[in-house]
C-alpha cells in the first residue's frame, strides 16, 4: 500500500477532517505500538510499510508493558484528543495495518500482546469496544 493510500485509508475509517489530523493519529498509535511490542517486531512492522510510515516505528528500544487501556491513555496523550477519539483513531489505524500488511505479520504482532490487546485487532474501527479510561 502507498503513503498516500494508507493516510486516505485511514482518514476515511476514522473520519478525520484533515490530513495533518490524520498523520497525527497514525503516528501517535504507531509510535505507542512501537513502545510495546519487540523492537526487532516493529522494525519488521515498518519494513512493510512506505517508509513515511515506517519512521513511526522506530525509536523504542526495548519493549514496554502497559495495558490496552494504557494503550489508549498513551495515543490520546500524543494525539492530543481525548481517550474515545484515540480509541477511534487507533481502530483506524490498526484496521488499516491490516490491510496494508501481511497477515503474518499481523498475527507476530498478536502474539506479543496480551488477550485484552485482540479487541483492538479484532473490532475493525466501527462499533463497540470496552474500554476502562
């Protein structure tokens, strides 16, 4: 998939007025997600994505635990919008990773979450998801 493939992906899931609020949304959810998954996973994450993407996953040294509630905490905070619009957004964004990258990879990154983490991958970025922040 193409940058600007990906950016109108997800501007379109999350319904975002702009592009620039929309880079902001998958930085701030790529960069969270780079915090907590392996490095060595995040560096294999950015290689299938257009390297503007990528970017967002490098960084993070060593792997980070926090919950999917911290998750959320994390992007809104970098995102500067308020907890449900992050849960929003990072729905976005991860539903587009799915389309963007191999299933494989998808479920590496699984793998490295724990269960409470599946509702984000598994939820697409409409309906429901319970979340405790």
């Amino acid at each position: 998939m193409q940058y600007d493939e990906f950016i109108g992906n997800v501007q379109d899931r999350a319904r975002l007025p702009s592009r620039g609020d929309t880079v902001r949304a998958i930085q701030a959810t790529l960069e969270t997600l780079a915090e907590r998954i392996a490095p060595g996973e995040a560096d294999d994450l950015a290689a299938q994505l257009p390297p503007e993407l990528g970017t967002f996953l490098q960084g993070a040294e060593e792997t980070e635990r926090f919950s999917v509630d911290d998750f959320f905490l994390r992007v809104a905070a970098k995102e500067s919008v308020d907890v449900p619009d992050a849960v929003h957004h990072a729905r976005a964004v991860i539903a587009a990773l799915q389309d963007a990258v191999t299933a494989g990879e998808m479920d590496d990154i699984q793998a490295q979450l724990p269960d409470n983490y599946k509702p984000l991958f598994e939820a697409g970025s409409e309906g429901e998801m319970d979340v405790n922040v």
